[in-house]
C-alpha cells in the first residue's frame, strides 16, 4: 500500500487530492467485482471477505456472520513514544472493525513498521503490512464502508486501498486535517493524547524515497503490539439445543 495521486500521478509533491492506495491489495484487483455492491442492502451483522495470495502472515479470515454492528469497541497501538489508542466504529464501519480486531488478535499488527509517512499536501502516516514493504496484506479483501460526507481531520483511522472494494490490513492514521475524496473507510479515531503521541512520532520525519516527496519513516515507526479493550470478535456462541431428555 502505498499513497499515490489519483490525478497527480505521483508526480506533484503535496498534491492534496492524493488519496491513499494499496499496492498489496491484490493481483489483478478483481475482488471488487466478486463482492456485492457495498451501498446495497445487505444484513449488517453479515460480511464478506475475499480470499487472494497477498497474504504476508497466515491468519484466519475473520467471522462472517453476528459481526457487532453498533457501539464502539477500542484498540492499542503500542509504539517508543506511548500508546495509539483508537476508539473503532462499529455502527459506520463493522465489517472492517471487524477485520481490524481479528487481525489485531491474531497478532498480524505485531512488531510491524509503518511504511509511508507524508507530510505535505496529505499528513497521514501508513502502517498495516507486516512486509513493511507497502505491498503486503492478509490474504483477503473486503468492501468499502463510505459515507459521502466523509472527512479525514486530525486523529482519523481510516483504511488504505487500491481502489474500490480492494481493503486489507493497511491503514492510515491522520496527524493533521487532510483534505480527500471520501473514498477510504474510516472506522476510528484517536483521543487528544494519541493524537499527541502521533505527532510526536512523524516529527522524526521520513527520508523522502518516494516520488510525491513522502518516504520511509526514519528512524522507522514500528507498532510494538496491538491489543484489545474488552471486546473480541468471536461471534456469540448459538443458543444450545434442548436434549430429547429436556436436560
């Protein structure tokens, strides 16, 4: 994953239309297709992840079904410099709440580096691919939860991709407004003291490899552990069948 300019191509440095895209989001990017309309009906509590051969680790695709689909739940970034603590949307963005969690379970997050940091025109650091490479993901891929109002301020999580209905693992964490199409899903935010943890990390700065002037992390930025708050995505255990005995 990485950020490019849609229109920009790459080639104007702080292009502020630049959206965030994901260059491990799949071979020929046809997951898409094979994935329902995402402003479709569908039941909210179900979701559908898409296996392909991108998967950096070996993990287990999320649950499927009673997905959480209201409320908030909350997870830990632990980095050098403190704690990213992100309350997760679970009303806007479920199934990719759900992902992040299983993910973050199954330590996939781990010991992993942010890959992209830029600083001009879009302020978003990029993390999310344990290659640290930007072209790594999960081995699956899931539709877009948008909202055409969407903003990216200060503190947005939101999820990198390589076009429509092409999300992973990667992620980016806002550390200044940032102006985007509302085309990346967002599905948390981090409170007034990460935040500052955030800015404290991306002042280091980057080394500037990349052509629209972003680059890698340096010294590199490395999520020592994700964790959970209380909550797990299991999905609830069906109610037992009463025996023919009536035990």
């Amino acid at each position: 994953m990485v950020l490019v300019a849609a229109v920009c191509a790459f080639v104007l440095v702080g292009c502020v239309s630049a959206p965030p895209t994901n260059r491990g989001g799949g071979s020929n990017g046809s997951a898409g297709a094979s994935q329902s309309d995402p402003g479709s009906e569908r039941n909210p509590s179900e979701c559908e992840y898409v296996e392909d051969d991108n998967a950096a680790k070996d993990v287990d695709l999320p649950p499927m079904t009673n997905v959480i689909h209201t409320g908030t739940a909350e997870a830990t970034l632990e980095t050098e410099e403190g704690s990213l603590v992100i309350t997760l949307d679970r009303a806007s963005a479920p199934c990719t709440v759900n992902s992040f969690l299983s993910l973050a379970e199954q330590e996939f997050f781990d010991d992993t580096e942010c890959h992209r940091l830029s600083d001009e025109g879009i302020f978003i650091l990029q993390c999310g691919d344990p290659t640290g490479t930007g072209t790594g993901g999960p081995g699956y891929q899931f539709a877009d939860e948008l909202n055409e109002e969407t903003a990216y301020p200060a503190g947005t999580v939101a999820m990198a991709n390589a076009g429509e209905n092409t999300n992973g693992s990667q992620f980016f964490l806002v550390f200044q407004d940032t102006p985007l199409s509302p085309d990346y899903t967002v599905f948390g935010h981090l409170d007034e003291d990460s935040l500052g943890v955030l800015l404290a990390l991306v002042q280091r700065g980057h080394d500037a490899s990349y052509d629209d002037g972003s680059g890698r992390p340096t010294p590199p930025i490395v999520i020592e552990k994700a964790s959970l708050t209380g909550e797990s995505t299991k999905a609830p255990s069906a109610s037992p069948t009463p025996s023919s005995s009536g035990r």
